[in-house]
C-alpha cells in the first residue's frame, strides 16, 4: 500500500518474514469508484479499478499470493457502504479486509470516505459494526494520525467497540520523518484492540520503538518499495 497494490509484489515481500501482507487500496462502491475516476484524471492511475471489474482483480491478485505463500492477505478498501465489503470478506483467499478511514485524497473525502470518516466515530462506528457483523473474514480499520479536531481516543473506542479485529494507525507526524508514537502510547492505554503501529518503519530501531510504545503488530509501506527491506523483521 504505497503504490503498488499488486499480489506479485505482496508476493515477493512476504518472503521476509510478514504473516499479514494488503493488497489495494482499492475504491468499493459507487461513490468511490466514481471519486477515483476524478483521482485518475490528475495522474494518480493506482486508483484505476472499474466495479465490475473489482471483484476478479481481487481474487486474482490474492491468488497470486496464496498459491505459494501460507500467510493472511488483507485487503484495503475505500467505502462508504458496506455491501461490497462483505461480498470481498466472502472471497476463498481474503483474510482480513480492512476498512479505510486513511485516504486523504479531496474526491475520496468528499463522498464522505477515506480520512473524512475520522470526523465522524459515529457514521465510522455504525459502518464498522455492521461490516463486522455480516463478514466473513476479519476486519481492520485503518486510520491516519494527527489530523486536526480528531478524536483519537473516542474513535479508537469506536471502532474496538464496533467490534473490529485490528485498528491500523497511520501515526504520521507531519514534519518529521519518524512515527508519533506518543499516539501509539496513548491508543495502546486506551483499548485492548489489536493495534498494528505503522509509519516511518525503516530499521530495527524504528520498529521496536513502534512495539516499546504498545503496538501488537507493525507494518511496513514505503521502505517496502525495492524489492528488499533493510533489516530482518524476525529480529523485531
Ligand atoms: C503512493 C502511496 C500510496 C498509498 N496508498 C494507500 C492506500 O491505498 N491505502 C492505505 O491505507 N494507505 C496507503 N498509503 C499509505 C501507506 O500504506 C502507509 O500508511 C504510509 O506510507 C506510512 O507508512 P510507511 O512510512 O511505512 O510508508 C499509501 C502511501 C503511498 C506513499
């Protein structure tokens, strides 16, 4: 998920030593699909996935990676309703499909998806519960840190209380190039969900400075892209 959405890729990058790779993100319903068309005409082609082409891509891209890998495959979903969720969490080889509560792409947010859903723990609530009540597989939400007027204790209640499996924190820290654990900190004393810590991951130090702030997991986007990643995960 930083760029490359594709099952080759996650493919390759399992290998060093992920038990959870995403695919995606991809836009799921009609307000969405129609918001990436306009993110696809000012050259960002990532988000360039018809609807009824979606559900093919998916099952082939995860295929991709579990014909030869014995790891989850998540996958990362803008959306403002719940049904095409839940025909994705129904797919042989999904795992995990994760809510995304992150993009901050203008015509992502203006149909009320993505980084809007952050300004709203209610609507972001009412969503998750009834994703995780109808689907088949687990469910992430994953947000983004430190955006202004947020709430991040009351929606990461939200979204434990909604009954997700996993909350995926973004804890960008704008100016800075390493994480803001102190929101880590302060997720992790605040809930009991499992929370994956994610931002500026590049090294063994970075990484367990996510675990030593309360992260249960950690993921890696940007230093991902390559081919290899720096150092061994299985020393985290
Ligand atoms: C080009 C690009 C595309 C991204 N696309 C997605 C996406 O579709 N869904 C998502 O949840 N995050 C997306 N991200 C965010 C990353 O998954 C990650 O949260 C962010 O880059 C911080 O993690 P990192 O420091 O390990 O890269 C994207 C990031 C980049 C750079």
């Amino acid at each position: 998920m930083a760029g490359i959405t594709d099952g080759k890729f996650c493919r390759e990058i399992a290998s060093y030593g992920f038990d959870m790779v995403t695919i995606g993100g991809y836009n799921a319903d009609k307000p969405t699909i129609d918001a990436g068309c306009k993110v696809i005409a000012r050259g960002r082609l990532e988000f360039d996935i018809k609807e009824d082409g979606l559900i093919s891509t998916i099952k082939n891209e995860a295929s991709i990676i579990k014909d030869s890998w014995n790891g989850r495959v998540s996958v990362n979903l803008r959306a403002v309703s719940f049904k095409p969720i839940i025909q994705i969490s129904k797919l042989e080889n999904i795992d995990v499909v994760e809510l995304n509560a992150h993009c901050r792409q203008p015509e992502i947010m203006d149909v009320g998806g993505g980084q809007a859903l952050l300004n709203e723990p209610e609507i972001l609530y009412n969503l998750t519960k009834k994703i995780v009540e109808r689907a088949e597989s687990k469910v992430s939400v994953k947000i983004r840190a430190n955006v202004p007027g947020v709430d991040y204790i009351r929606l990461s209640k939200a979204v434990e209380d909604a009954g997700a499996d996993y909350l995926h924190v973004d804890a960008m820290k704008p100016g800075h190039d390493c994480a803001d654990y102190e929101i880590i900190r302060s997720i992790s004393k605040s809930t009991e969900i499992f929370l994956i810590g994610n931002n500026s991951i590049k090294d063994l130090k970075s990484a367990r400075n996510m675990i030593d702030a309360g992260a249960d997991g950690i993921s890696i986007a940007r230093a991902t892209i390559g081919g290899f990643l720096p150092f061994d995960l299985s020393l985290i």
